[in-house]
C-alpha cells in the first residue's frame, strides 16, 4: 500500500459521513410550485406533455393547493390558460377585475392567506398575437406594452398576488411597474423578474398548457440570446436598480452557468425556472424505463441549488415533497 496524504474517499465510504459532508440540500421551503388555472367547474384535464402536471379549474385548484399545502409547499406560481374567444391583441383580459385569472387570484388568497402566491406578468395568454408584447406593424412595441404590464400588474396586486413576475422580458418593465405599484399603494408587492430569460426550445410544453405558442414569428427580438452570458449582467443591474426583489434565470438546467454568474455578481435572492422542458425530458425517459425518474429530478434539483439558486421554480415541487413522506 502507498502512503497517500490525501485520500477523498475516505470521506465518501459510508452514508454517515456521506451525509456530513455533504455540502447541497434541497428542501420544500426551496420550491415554487407553477400551477395552470383553466376556466369551469370540476376540470382536471392532464397536459399531455407535461405527465402528471394538470390544469385545473378553480374548485379543483382550491382544492390542490391544499393538498401541496399539506405537504409543506408554500409558494405557488399561477398561470391561466384562455380560450381564443378570450383573446385579443392588447390582452385586455389580463387587467379585468371580474375575470378568470384575477378571481382565481383574490379566492386563493381569500382561503389560504399565508401562502405565497406569485403571478405572471405577460401578454402571452391573453394575446390573439401570441406574443408577451403588444404587436404593431409585424413588431414588438415596447413602451406601448408596459402600459398594459403595468394595468395586469396593478390588478393583480389590488386581487391580493405577494409576488409579480413579469416574464415578458420587455426594457424597462420592472422599474415601470415598481412605479405603478408605489404610486397606488401597493409597496408591499414584491417583483420576482425573469431577468435572464433565453429564447428556449424548452418552454414547448407550457406552451401547449396554455395553448400560448406565437401565432407568428419567434420571441427572439425579447427573449435573450442561448449563446449570451454578459448580456445576462445587463439585464440584472437593471432590474436590480428598477427594484427587483428576485432575480430569476430561465431555464435553468442548460443555464447553471447564467445562475452561478448572477449568484456571484449580485446580493438579492437567486430564483432558477426548471421549466416545463426540462420536466418533460426528464418525464419521458422515465416512462420509458430509459432513466431513473426520481433519481434524475433529485440531481437535476440538486445541481440547481449547488449552481447558487435559493428558490427553484419546478413542476417536481409535489412529487419532490410526496417522495419526503414516504
Ligand atoms: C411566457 C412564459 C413562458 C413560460 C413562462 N412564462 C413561455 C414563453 O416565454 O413562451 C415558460 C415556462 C415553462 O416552460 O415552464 N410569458
């Protein structure tokens, strides 16, 4: 035998010192759970590409936020799915008060006050266009769509959201809405911005949740560039001087880089989005007996964390508490 100084396996020779030295964890308080609302009355219709992740009527929505409760989730992530006769080009469903989406938000609130309940601030499923902005002339009109940003944001403060997402990756948005927020009394409202936010092929199966997908073109002159990561620290000074509260990156799995650049660079939390692609990816090639399904969500999770993320948005929220009862 050699005598060697230094021997890194002795520290990984039995579970208990595994466990010591373990320097990772990740726990349900980490997690936000993305919830789709859909409109009627006892409606649970599974997404088809997305296994196991449905979309719910408000009565079953109630209903499932109980049970995720229960089991010790505390943050939710709400997105409703409208039918096309909903839709229009300037999104005005987003801001009605009597509607689908700020109803389910003032009922949520009104039956479990200590959650925390996030929200989306995007044009996408409300738009005839299928953008997350205001479509004029064959193009994204920036300045044009913070107003209404600013009008959906607004209602879904005054509905009682604990936190704003806006997703739609236009300039100048957070700041904007940080404004209207202050100016009307809701300083309280806390902003979690999609700061780096990567025109993805992995956001395919949300897009047939929320039947979302562009009508026309792609979401390349808004969403970043995969190839950029310096453009990542633009977006965050920014959001981070308009007032976030969060900064998010999304996706997260093909992006831990991005979440370890923005976790070095900057003090306010670090939200990573696992999103729907990552979810499915991981879903089917369990389905097929290719890969250990549970095994692979805990390490995708894991890696998540270790890259610098304190809160993970991920559709394994559930399975990930349900397997911690078991
Ligand atoms: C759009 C939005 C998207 C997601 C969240 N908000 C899709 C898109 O930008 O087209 C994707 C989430 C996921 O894939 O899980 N405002």
């Amino acid at each position: 035998m050699i005598n060697l100084p230094q021997r890194p396996r002795r520290n990984r020779k039995t579970q208990a010192i595994r466990d010591l030295v373990q320097e990772t964890h990740v726990t349900v308080n980490d997690l936000l759970f993305p919830l789709f609302l859909t409109l009627g009355d006892n409606k649970k219709v599974e997404v088809s590409s997305m296994p196991g992740i449905c979309r719910f009527s408000l009565d079953l929505l109630l209903e499932e936020i109980n049970e995720c409760n229960n089991l010790g989730i505390k943050a939710f992530d709400l997105f409703p799915q409208y039918e096309e006769s909903k839709k229009d080009k300037f999104a005005s469903e987003s801001w009605n008060e009597e509607g689908m989406y700020i109803n389910a938000i003032r009922e949520i609130k009104r039956n479990f006050p200590e959650i925390c309940l996030m929200t989306d601030v995007a044009m996408d499923p409300y738009s005839s266009d299928g953008h997350d902005g205001l479509v004029q002339n064959g193009k994204i009109a920036n300045d044009e769509t913070l107003e209404i940003l600013g009008k959906m944001s607004l209602a879904q403060a005054k509905a009682g959201a604990d936190i704003l997402g806006p997703s739609d990756m236009m300039d100048g948005r957070v700041g904007f809405i940080r404004n209207i927020l202050d100016t009307n009394g809701y300083s309280e409202t806390s902003i979690m911005s999609y700061t780096a936010k990567y025109a993805s092929a992995f956001y395919g199966p949300f897009r047939d949740a929320l039947d979302s997908a562009p009508k026309f073109g792609d979401k390349k002159t808004y969403q970043m560039n995969p190839a950029n990561s310096r453009e990542a620290i633009i977006e965050a000074e920014l959001d981070a001087s308009e007032g976030a509260d969060f900064l998010m990156v999304k996706p997260a799995l093909a992006y831990l880089d991005i979440i370890k650049l923005l976790k070095d660079n900057f003090t306010l939390p670090i939200a990573a989005y696992n999103v729907s692609g990552e979810y499915a990816m991981i879903k089917a090639a369990a389905q097929n007996g290719w890969l250990d399904g549970t095994k692979a969500m805990n390490e995708s999770l894991l890696s998540i964390k270790r890259a610098g993320a304190d809160i993970i948005l991920t559709y394994f929220a559930k399975e990930f508490a349900q397997n911690l009862k078991v």
